[in-house]
C-alpha cells in the first residue's frame, strides 16, 4: 500500500465528506437539556450509528451512559492476528454562544474564503468524519489492515463522565492495542502535530446569598450586604495583579519543555485587541499548557437592560478550573472549593457545588506507535516533520483509558489548530487538514500494523 492511491482517494472523497458533516452539523447536539433538547442529541447518535451500520460495522449500538446520555459503538473486525485500534470522537457540541455573532448560522455548514464553518466542524463532529475518510481510503486500496473500535461520545463537552462510568463498568468493550483520540489538533495549519499532553479540569458552580430578598438601592443600599459584590470580590480574588491564577495552596509556578508559542503568533491566533496585554507569567507554553487557569465561565445577575436599583440578595458564578499534568483535579476541586469559602466576605452564606471534574493526561510520545505516526505524518505533510505540543483543553476520557488498558498506546490527533476557533462563535474547519489529517490517519494504520507484523 503506497500514499498516492491513499491521498488520490481521500481527495475523491472529500465532497462526499462535506456533504455528510453538514448533515451532522445540522443536529443541536449540545448535551444539555437546559439549553436544546434531547432529542437533537439523540438524532445525532442514531445518525452516528447509522454511518457506522453503513461502513459495514457490526455490533453497533447507542449506549445509554450513567450521566443521561448515549454513546455509540461499533467494530470492524480486522485481518486474523492484526491488532486492534480504537478510534474516538465525539458528536456533542458546545452551545453556539451568542448566535448574532455568527456570520453564519451555527448548524448550517456554509464555506466561506476557503473554510467550513459551523458548530462541531472542528470539534469534534469533523473528527468522526475524519475516522471515516481514513477508513474509506483503506478499503479502497487494499482494505482496513487493523480491527477497529469506533466509539464516539455524547457527552464530552459537559464533562459529566458518562462514557468515563460506561467503560469502567464494561472493561472489555473499549480494549485495544493502540488509541486514536481525534479530538486535538495541529499546532497550526499545516504543521503535523501529536498532542503530548491535556490539562484535566474541575469545574465548581458557587452561590452567595446575603438578603431574604431584593432591597431597594436606596432605602437600604451602604448598609446591606450585596451578593453581587461579594461574588465579585470572590472571583477577583482568583487572580493576582498581573492576572496569574492565585487558588489558596495549588502551585502554578511550572515550565513547559517542549514546543515554544511565541507570544506573537499566540496574540494573533487569540485575537488579543491592539494594546491590550497577555496576563501572567512565564512563558505563553508554560500559562497554557503546564499551569493552572481559572476562567468565570458564567455569572448569575440582572441583565442592564430591565435592572432596577436594587440590593442583590443572591448571585452564582461558574467556574472552570483547568488542571496540567502533574496535578490532581480533585485535590485542586477541594483547594478551589475552600479557596471560594475563604474569600466569601461579610459572612455571606456561600454554596459550592461540583458540576465536572477530570484528571489531566501525559502521552508517551516515545512509545512504538509514535513512529508509525511520524512516519504518516511526514508523508501526509511533505516536507514537514512530527511536532509535539501541548493543549490547554480537557479530554477526561483519556485517563480511563489509560488506566483501563495500560498496554495500550494513546494517540492523540485531530482537526483543531488555531484558526479553527473551537468553543468560540463562527468556529469552522480547514478542507485541506481534514483531507490531509485522513491521509494520516489511514497511513498510520497501515504502517502500525506492518509494525505490529515484523
């Protein structure tokens, strides 16, 4: 099996690919009842299912998780003797924000200088289609040299562990020799990228009560205690002047050692404005990969249109805490906890709750596996050698895994890079990296099962 019939089809096949991720796009598969409804999450795991059952998977099913939700599930069986890879993605989205800021509309895929856009393309919907461009170039050149596992989750971007509390409670569905995570991406476009490691992440909801009730500003206002303005001091309080995460007893002084982020590059992939500076210290590496980061994701108050002048008597925040390798998320969830209690002034009455929590990750990027990837990579990216980067972001999944399965080599790839916007509005997907991150991927196995062989 040689590159060119690899990379001749996957091009071939990349209208087909799009045509299927706008149909997938299309679901509001935001795995939270509060915001979309179920069903919208459910039609995108029957239609998952449905590819799966198409691609000639057998024991394909959409498994009810212990958070609510479903995943799906599906194996092609391999050659006699060839090891065994699972591939994951996931179809669940973050909500699309505020949908005036869209160019485009969020579930309707639309191309535009050059790029898809639309909520999931990146993340992670363009990963599954990703698997299947791989998979389909295979069986057209020779076939699939490796049985694979596909699983692909519900509930990725809520944190809630359902497929995390699935797997520990059925080992033997999720083993394989080696794991494709398609859920990272290059370190921008263009330059083939391994993710060495993922933050873990907690995430806390906390509320402030001070009053029975409201109070008019000013009857009762320099006297009664104000939620709101406690809140506000609670939250400043996680931040030191140059804007360092500051959590009572966890330690955010580490370097990372591997891939630099000049400050520049970083600056315009964030969209930092003209004049405003980066917070914290160190390097941008070691803020985004190797420290903590605490971010207030969302605040419970009156809205300035239709506020009145008022005493809040009660205000709540959301808070993500992300975790780097070498820390423990739920030793950082009790610091993060106390820490809120501590600084609630006035004698508030507060309340934490936990809403998510996951562990951090450490890739072994010198295991076997590696070099069946480097190789893919510099054939799929000519001229272009394997890089190995950090990411800020959380995949929870991937502990489990790991833990389940420590034979196992975990891999971590995808379709992601800067200009992809992920989480943010008018998030989209580059054509040419999905084409080429499929030619990765089907040379990747073939070459890991040649490996496996000699």
């Amino acid at each position: 099996m040689t590159a060119v019939p690899i990379a001749e089809t996957v091009a071939s096949l990349l209208p087909r690919a799009k045509a299927e991720l706008a149909e997938l796009v299309a679901f509001q598969s935001v795995a939270d009842p509060a915001q979309f409804p179920k069903s919208e999450c459910e039609a995108a795991a029957a239609w998952v299912a449905g590819a799966l059952t198409a691609e000639g998977f057998t024991d394909v099913a959409v498994l009810d998780t212990p958070d609510g939700t479903q995943s799906v599930y599906g194996f092609l069986p391999g050659p006699a003797g060839a090891p065994t890879v699972l591939l994951y993605a996931h179809y669940d989205v973050q909500p699309p924000l505020d949908e005036a800021a869209w160019i485009s509309p969020p579930f309707e895929l639309t191309e535009r200088d050059g790029r898809w856009y639309g909520r999931g393309t990146a993340d992670c919907k363009g990963g599954f289609i990703m698997h299947l461009l791989a998979l389909r170039a295979l069986k057209a050149n020779g076939g699939v040299p490796v049985g694979i596992k596909m699983i692909v989750e519900g509930s990725e971007e809520q944190g809630t562990g359902g497929l995390e509390q699935y797997a520990e409670a059925h080992p033997e569905l999720l083993a394989a020799d080696a794991v494709v995570i398609g859920d990272t991406g290059n370190f921008r476009v263009g330059l083939p990228t391994v993710t060495a490691s993922l933050r873990g992440m907690t995430l806390l909801r906390v509320q402030i009560d001070t009053l029975g009730g409201n109070l008019h500003s000013g009857q009762f206002g320099g006297a009664a205690p104000d939620a709101l303005a406690a809140l506000i001091r609670v939250l400043d309080s996680l931040r030191d002047e140059d804007g360092s995460t500051t959590v009572d007893g966890l330690a955010a002084d580490a370097t990372w050692d591997g891939l630099a982020y000049p400050e520049d590059d970083f600056r315009r992939d964030a969209k930092v404005l003209d004049g405003v500076g980066l917070i914290g210290d160190g390097t941008v590496a070691d803020r985004i990969w190797a420290r903590p980061a605490v971010t207030v994701l969302g605040i419970d108050c009156p809205p300035v249109v239709g506020a009145t002048p008022s005493v809040q008597a009660s205000a709540r925040a959301l808070i993500s805490l992300r975790v780097p390798p070498g820390q423990d998320a739920a030793e950082a969830n009790k610091l993060l906890a106390a820490h809120l209690e501590a600084h609630t002034p006035w004698g508030a009455r507060v309340a934490v709750e936990q809403i998510g929590q996951g562990q951090a990750f450490r890739a072994d990027v010198t295991s076997p596996a590696y070099a069946s990837m480097a190789e893919a990579m510099k054939v799929a990216y000519p001229g272009e050698e394997m890089q190995a980067a950090g990411m800020g972001g959380s995949i929870p999944l991937c502990n489990t895994l790991a833990a389940l399965y420590p034979q196992a080599e975990i891999l971590l790839i995808g379709l992601s890079e800067p200009e992809a916007q992920i989480h943010a509005v008018n998030e989209s997907v580059s054509p040419s990296e999905l084409e080429r991150m499929s030619v990765t991927e089907a040379l990747f196995l073939a070459n890991y099962a040649r490996s496996k062989r000699s």
